[in-house]
C-alpha cells in the first residue's frame, strides 16, 4: 500500500485583514504570472492548486500561499483502488491542478499561462497613485524645495518692482501668483507624502499626522526613516531602483538638513547662555549695591552720635 497523498484546494477565502488586491497580487508574484492570470482563481469554487503531494510537501507549499494573504486547505486524496469494472472514459475533472508541475517539490509553483510580473511599478511624480522609497523621497522633496525657492524669489522680484512702481493692479496679479504657486508646491508635497506612505504600506489619509501639534514636528522624519516594503503590496509593485542622481540628491538634502539642525541647536544654545550671562549680571550688580547700603548706613550713624552728646551738654 502506498503512502497518502494530498491536494492543495482553494476556493478563494483570504486571511484576515488581507484584501483581496493585495492576495491578487502577491499570488500573481509567487506564480511569476500576471495578475489577469490569477483572477481566475478567486470565483469562489474550489480548485486544486497542487495533488499528489506527501504530506511534508503539503505543508511546505501551504506555507508559501499563506504568505500571500490567501486562505487554502489540505486536502487528502483518496486511496487508488484499482477496479476494471470502474473504468471509463469521462470528461476532464474541474479538480485537475491548475498550475503545472515543478520540476523539484520544494520549487515554487509555475504558471503557464501569462506573463511575468513587471518587477517594479510606474514613477507618477504628480499622482497619489503609486509607491516611492525613501532615498526617492528626499531627492524629490529637495526638487520641489529649490523649485518654490527659485520660483519665490523670481515674484520677490517682480514683487519689490511693482511696489516701487505703485502699481495696484500688479500687486493683486502678483498676489495670485504667489498664491497659486503655494497651492501647487503644497499639493506637490502632499503628493509625495502620500506615495511614501504607499511604500511603507500605510493609508495616505495618514499624511493629515502632519497638521497635528508636536507629532507633525517629527512625523517627515517618520517617512525618511521607515523602509518600505520590498514586494507588492495593496498599493502595487515595489518603485523602481534609484538611480545615481536620486542618490546623489538625497544624500546633499540630508546634509542639509543636518547643518540646519545644527545650527538651530547651537543658536538656541547661544541664547541659552546669553540669557543665564544677563541673570548672573544683574544678580551680581543687585548684590553689590546691597553691600553699599549696608556699609554706608554705620558711617551716617557714627555721624549722628556726637552730635547727640554736644545736645546733652549744652
């Protein structure tokens, strides 16, 4: 008698807390497929993903569907028992496998139709849609920065020309612009916030963190620190990788950030000790002028005792 043998079964349950994108995806990259190949699979009737297996084997390939956020099942098979008086010629099973079979039991699964996964997804530097790294999220966030500095101080221009030139009309003009231009590097840095936070594998409602006292002060430092996740996830595949100029910018955009922190800390140590000096100050001319008083009032009382006594006599 042979060992048993099992079957992998799905009928498109997901684990919980797993939507149904994000097991889409994560599937169609274990399968090496497209996602349209996969789809298929989420009908809601039972498929054999995998038969003939031990049960050590079940296992090791059940493990790696769970990853992907789907809910399978083993499955015994029955016993073959072989009976002339049961065979016949019948129609293809529903229950045959899918997939094709591997060459080793332990090689993932291949699919055979479809093909494969782009490895990355799309730039979308002016969309919420998408994902970005870290390194990518400093080298666009120093762009837009030096964008709306360069902007600004072209309408500063344009700005101090007009007031001199007491032109009212050029005032309200000049105010729009700045104001539009505002709009348009915050809605820019949103957008950026927002696809970080997609790479991480966080809601981008999560960016409204930012307007919140005291947590907003440290919630960019969030995004510039927390790695992003490095396969597909609800919001796509993984960004692209970062090429030489990323790094390059990213890395002059830390500096920065580090000499500017330097220096408000050694400003606010400054004014620290000027302040304490100015205290120590004053707290020394108050004591010495309390030790005149007291050294001058002896003086003036010596003064007044002779002539008491020369009262006295007379």
């Amino acid at each position: 008698m042979s060992d048993n043998r099992f079957k992998i079964v799905f009928d498109g349950a997901l684990l919980p807390g797993i939507d149904l994108t994000t097991a889409k995806l994560n599937l169609a990259a274990l399968y090496k497929s497209e996602v349209a190949a996969v789809e298929r699979l989420f009908n809601g009737q039972a498929v054999t993903l995998k038969q003939g297996l031990s049960q050590t084997d079940a296992q090791t390939y059940l493990q790696a569907l769970t990853k992907t956020g789907i809910e399978a099942r083993i499955e015994a098979e029955p016993s073959i028992e072989l009976n002339l008086a049961d065979a016949h010629h019948h129609a293809p099973a529903s229950s045959k496998p899918v997939f094709a079979e591997p060459e080793s039991p332990y090689a993932p699964p291949q699919a055979r139709v479809g093909e494969n996964l782009p490895p990355f997804g799309t730039l979308k530097p002016f969309g919420v849609e998408g994902r970005i790294g870290r390194l990518r999220y400093l080298a666009w966030t120093m762009v837009a920065t030096l964008v709306m500095l360069g902007v600004g101080s072209v309408v500063a221009i344009f700005a101090i020309a007009l007031i001199a030139s007491d032109s009212t009309a050029g005032l309200i003009v000049g105010g729009l612009v700045v104001v539009l231009l505002c709009i348009a590097i915050a809605v820019v840095t949103v957008q950026i916030s927002v696809q970080r936070l997609h790479d991480i594998g966080w809601s981008g409602w999560l960016w409204l963190l930012n307007l919140v006292p005291f947590i907003g002060s440290f919630f960019p430092f969030v995004l510039m620190c927390v790695p992003g996740n490095t396969i597909a996830n609800r919001y796509g595949p993984p960004p692209p990788p970062n090429t030489t100029a990323v790094k390059v910018l990213s890395s002059l955009w830390v500096v920065f950030i580090a000499i500017v922190f330097v220096g408000v800390l050694a400003g606010a140590f400054s004014a620290i000790q000027q302040e304490y000096e100015d205290a120590a100050g004053l707290s020394y001319d108050s004591s010495s002028l309390t030790t005149e008083e007291v050294e001058v009032e002896p003086a003036a009382e010596a003064e007044e005792v002779p002539d008491s006594a020369d009262e006295e006599a007379q």
